[in-house]
C-alpha cells in the first residue's frame, strides 16, 4: 500500500469520524453527484456550453427546464443544439458553475434531508422538489 493511499484513508475515516458527530455540518452531496465543470467556449458574441447535457442527464433533469433556468438567472436567451446550450451573450466564464451550484440548491437537493434524490413537480406554476428519500415536498425558487 502507498502511503498516498494510506494518508488517503486516514483521511476518510477521520471524514466519516467527523460525518458521525456532526451529520449537519458536512454536505458532500455535490461530490457525490460527481458534476463535471461546465466547459464553455466563446465564439464572436455567443457562448457554447459544450457538456451542457451531461449536467440535466447526471441530475435528471429535463434539459429545457435546466437550460431555462440559466436562461433567466442570467438573462441571456439560449438554446439547445446537439447537446450543448448555445447562449446569445458572453457571461462571466465563472457565472455557469456558480449557477450550477445555486441550481443544486434551489432545485436539487432535498432542504430536509439534503438527498440529492429528488425530482421536480410542477403544479399550477408552482415548482416543487420532491424527495425521493424522506418523501418531502419543498417549493423550488
Ligand atoms: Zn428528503
């Protein structure tokens, strides 16, 4: 065994130590997630979100209402064509994973039990993030 991989596993039980008294204070449901950065590129005035899709597919999302969000958050219009999200505007590079965290927040994770194993209900224009661990129903922002 390598000592990175001792020092490594060290590390996770001291983590899973920690986890064990203070189950509130750790949240690595981002983690857990395994979320790629958003890779994007300019190009004249647009900006390509190239792994766009990735993000819908690994929350399990419908990538309309994925897209949508980031389309009013930042108030660019956008779409989607091949799997990447074409938006009309050159945003801050910074702004796309900033957003995808806020998402995780407001839309993913489940407020009462921090589960990311959630889905989104829609009923009468109201959002709503559905736990699909403790059952709860959270209105999404
Ligand atoms: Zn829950």
């Amino acid at each position: 065994m390598s000592e990175q991989r001792q020092s490594k596993e060290q590390y996770n039980t001291l983590l899973a130590r920690i986890r064990a008294t203070r189950p509130e204070a750790v949240t690595t449901t981002e983690d857990r997630l395994k979320l790629p950065e958003p890779k994007t590129m300019v190009s004249g005035k647009k900006t390509y979100w190239i792994n766009f899709i990735e993000f819908p597919n690994i929350l399990r999302r419908d990538p309309a209402e994925f897209l949508n969000y980031f389309r009013s958050q930042l108030a660019i219009n956008a779409s989607i064509e091949n799997g990447r999200a074409i938006f009309m505007g050159r945003p801050d590079k910074h702004s796309f994973s900033a957003l995808v965290s806020r998402y995780l927040k407001e839309r993913v994770i489940c407020p009462v039990c921090n589960s990311p194993d959630t889905h989104l209900e829609k009923v009468k224009q109201l959002l709503s993030i559905v736990c699909e661990a403790c059952g709860a129903r959270s209105a999404a922002k």
